[in-house]
C-alpha cells in the first residue's frame, strides 16, 4: 500500500503507511518515526523512533488518517 500525506508541520511532510489492519507507519520527510494503530476507534501509539511523535500528534494524525476516503475501503 502506498504512503498518504495527512498534513504538514511548515516545511515538514507528514505521510502514514497502512502496514497491517489499523497499524500505520508515520514518517516525516520520509524519515520513519513510529506506528500508530486504532483500537476501539481511538488512536494509540504503538511503537516511536523520534520524540515528535507525542500523545497529542498521535490523536491528530489519527483525526487525519480516519478523514481520508482510502481509510474506508480497507
């Protein structure tokens, strides 16, 4: 599956990656810094390489990811 923008921090570019069903991998600038995965329709973090990515990063990622129409046909 292919890598999604979900938004941008200014300069940054942050795109998520389904790896499996409701895990994603996050990465900013095509640098990996962690998964996050949906449990019971809320967004957790499920492993992290980089301190960006924080509680609430993890929940505004996951906003992003649930708004976009790929997300549904999964």
């Amino acid at each position: 599956m292919e890598e999604h923008l979900v938004y941008s921090l200014g300069e940054r570019l942050v795109k998520v990656k389904s790896v499996d069903k409701n895990l994603y991998r996050v990465t900013v600038d095509n640098k990996p810094i962690g998964f996050i995965r949906k449990i019971d329709g809320g967004w957790m973090l499920e492993e992290y390489a980089k301190e960006e990515l924080t509680a609430e990063s993890v929940q505004l990622i996951g906003d992003k990811i649930d708004r976009l129409p790929w997300q549904f046909t999964q």
